[in-house]
C-alpha cells in the first residue's frame, strides 16, 4: 500500500449524529456497523452501559454515547444503530442516533477543539472538521472510557 493510500485511509472518518450534531470517528478503529437487535440489559451497571449484543457468536459491550456524554437525544428518533470499534483489545458498540457516511478529513479541513472548549470534553475532541458548511466534532472515542470503565464492561 502507498504512503499516499495509508494517508487516504488515516483521513477517513465515519460521521453520525447524536441529537442535531454531528461527530465522527477515525474510520481506522472501527470494525463495522450493526443494527441494534436482541440487546441484552445488565442488572445494576452504569446507566451508559446498554447492555450485551451478540454479533455474528461473539458478546459485544455495548455503551450508549448520548448517555455517557451526557447529550440530550431526539427521543422520537431510535436509536438502532451501533458503531463497533475495537479499544484495548475490545470490541465495545457505541450506539448513536444515526450513521451517515464516511467522509474524508485531509489536515487542512481539520480545526483545533474551541478554546472554549474546556475540562474532561476537551480530553476526547480531537479537533473540528470542516465540511460543506458545517462543522463535524472529531472524537477520541478511545479516550471517552477510562481503562478502569474498559475493564469493568469486559465482567458483564
């Protein structure tokens, strides 16, 4: 594969909504995209944990975004859509209001986070893109579970 390629790839983001805004994540950590079924709620977890999915034999941790980022959703607007991405050797779905498209974010196109953006938010936005007229937030869905909250999700 080209340097050029590698670059391509690195660039590509998977953009989806929670509520009316838009974010994205590297397209790199993601494994695919599920439709939510048969999910299986865990007695006494956090209140972002949704529950277990089984995908294709394999138990997958799936966490709601909107709830551990603390973002109001349309509640009119289901939220049967996961993203599942790998961390630390895991894979976790990220469930979210609605996957859109890939979309490619060279550098150039690519903001630091606000100033105004400060604390524990800014530890996980990597930057803001800009694309068509709008603006997409970038995330580190990485750095949005602590290695402690990783762990205690693989003993459910």
């Amino acid at each position: 594969m080209s340097k050029a390629s590698i670059n391509l790839i690195l660039d590509q983001y998977i953009i989806f909504n929670l509520g009316e805004e838009e974010y994205a994540v590297p397209i790199s950590i993601v494994e695919e995209i599920v439709k939510i079924s048969n999910l299986i709620k865990v007695p006494k977890s956090k209140s972002y944990f949704a529950g277990i999915m089984d995908i294709r034999g394999k138990v997958v941790r799936m966490i709601d975004l909107s709830k551990k980022l603390n973002i109001r959703t349309q509640e009119e607007i289901p939220q049967d859509r996961a993203i599942v991405i790998k961390i630390g050797g895991k894979s976790i779905g990220v469930i979210v209001d609605k996957v859109s498209h890939v979309v490619h974010f060279p550098q150039s196109q690519i903001d630091p986070p606000p100033p105004s953006v400060k604390g524990i938010s800014s530890r996980y936005i990597l930057g803001v893109g800009k694309k068509d007229n709008r603006f997409i937030i970038l995330i580190d869905i990485e750095k949005i579970l602590s290695v402690e909250e990783i762990n205690e999700m693989s003993l459910a």
